[in-house]
C-alpha cells in the first residue's frame, strides 16, 4: 500500500492588518490543498480570496469527473479549477461596482498516485510551494510580479530585488481579467518529502532556511510545522496575514482500506 498524504493548514491576521484577505482549503480525501491571497490595496480582496477557494472546493467535491481527468490530463484539470475560480471573481466584480477590481492570488497541489506519487501544482501571482526533499528545499513556483520580470530579464538581480519598491506588485491575479494565466509544475514525491503552500505573508518574514530548518523540525506533524512557521512569522512581526498549508505523508492505516 502506498503513503497517505496528508495536510494542515493555519491562518493569522498578524499583528498590522485589520482584516484577513487570506484564505485556504485543505480536502485531504482528494488530495488537494489551496491557499489565496486577496489583493491588499484592492475592493474586497477577502471576498476574492474567499470566492476562489470555494469555486474549488465545491468543483472538486461535487464534480464526479474532476478526479478522472486530473488523472488523465492534470494541468488542464486544475486549469479549469482556476478558470471557474476566476469567472466567479470576474463575474461578481462586473455585477457590484464596489468590488470591481477585486483579484488574488492562488496556489493549489493535487497528488496523484498511478504508481507512485506526483504532485500537481497550478497557480497565479505570488503565493507559492515548495518542496523539502531531505534537507533541500525548492521553490516549486515563480512569482508573477513586476519583479521576477525583472529578474528573468537579467535587469536586477536576487539580492536587489529583495528590498525593490516594485517587488509585490502582481502581474497575474485571479479576477483582474477574463481569461486567467496560470503556471503549472509537476513534481515526484517520495516518503519523507514535504510540500508547503503559502501567502507572502509568510515569505515577507522568514527567508528559505527559516522555512526549511522549521519544516525539518516538524517533517511528520503537519499541524505543528503549521504553527511553527505562523508563529515564527508572528514573533518576527507579523506585517502581512499568513496563511501556511504543509502537506507530508504516513503510512496507511488499516482504517483506510486502501
């Protein structure tokens, strides 16, 4: 029998916003875990965050062939998860003046296992995943913002664009245009690794070895890694919402009969 994969996921207003515009989902029976982020500086970026997740919970959860096709055609699955997300953001800031303009970002992971593990990952703007692959941590994803353009345009480099003006302005979000623009990776995974989704809130705070000496910490306790990042982000400020999924994997049980 094959390794379960499980996730937990956590979410703090931190200590400087009034609202939380983060959200998540974590479906363990499906496999699949999200995190968004509303767009700060924007009309109802919790709505949109809100909105964005839903779509997707309720996609996966109530469409009988979601799982089929992520099966045979897995970008093109959570493509169209992101396509609905996006219409649903689309449509109701069209419909209410107020929340016109109201976008997010998304992140979200499925596992598939035909035989062996390999995660999905689909997402737009600047709320990312990583994997921990024994003590190697990668980030699985590029930010869609004005200065990751930059960067792959060799006009700044790492280090510069650490502390630049521009470097959380977005250049893809969900709800912003009619037509989402979504990445897509995919990765095997093995016993031990660790997957991790999160808002920038979290990346604002802690550099990557934070990150990996956390999740190295806790590589078998999603819960707890859960609490740890947040509550690291917290003690180093807390400046942004965090929002924080860590998916690892276990043996099976004799309970899950399969």
């Amino acid at each position: 029998m094959t390794d379960v994969w499980v996730g937990a996921g956590l979410t703090d207003t931190g200590y400087v916003r009034t609202a939380n515009q983060d959200a998540f989902a974590v479906l363990n029976e499906h496999r699949i875990w999200v995190v968004a982020d509303g767009m700060g500086g924007h009309p109802a970026g919790d709505l949109a965050a809100n909105t964005a997740v839903e779509i997707v919970r309720e996609k996966v959860l109530h469409a009988l062939e979601f799982t089929q096709h992520l099966y045979r055609a897995p970008e093109q699955a959570l493509s169209n998860l992101l396509v609905g997300a996006n219409q649903a953001i689309w449509d109701r800031g069209n419909l209410q003046p107020w929340n016109r303009g109201m976008g997010t970002t998304i992140v979200l992971v499925a596992i598939t296992a035909t035989p062996s593990p390999i995660a999905h990952i689909s997402h737009v703007g600047d709320s990312r995943a990583y994997l921990l692959h024994g003590n190697l941590m990668n980030q699985l994803t590029r930010d869609h913002t004005v200065v990751e353009e930059y960067i792959r345009n060799g006009l700044l480099d790492a280090s510069a664009a650490a502390t630049h003006p521009e470097r959380h302005i977005l250049t893809r979000a969900l709800g912003i245009d009619s037509t989402p623009r979504p990445d897509y990776v995919s990765v095997p995974l093995i016993p031990g690794d660790v997957l991790l989704l999160c808002s920038d809130g979290l990346t604002k705070m802690l550099g990557d070895d934070d990150i990996a000496k956390i999740l190295s910490q806790y590589r078998h306790t999603p819960k707890e890694a859960c609490h740890g990042l947040v509550g690291e982000a917290l003690r180093r400020g807390g400046v942004d919402n965090v929002t924080v999924v860590v998916c690892t994997s276990r043996p099976p049980y004799p309970a899950d009969g399969h």
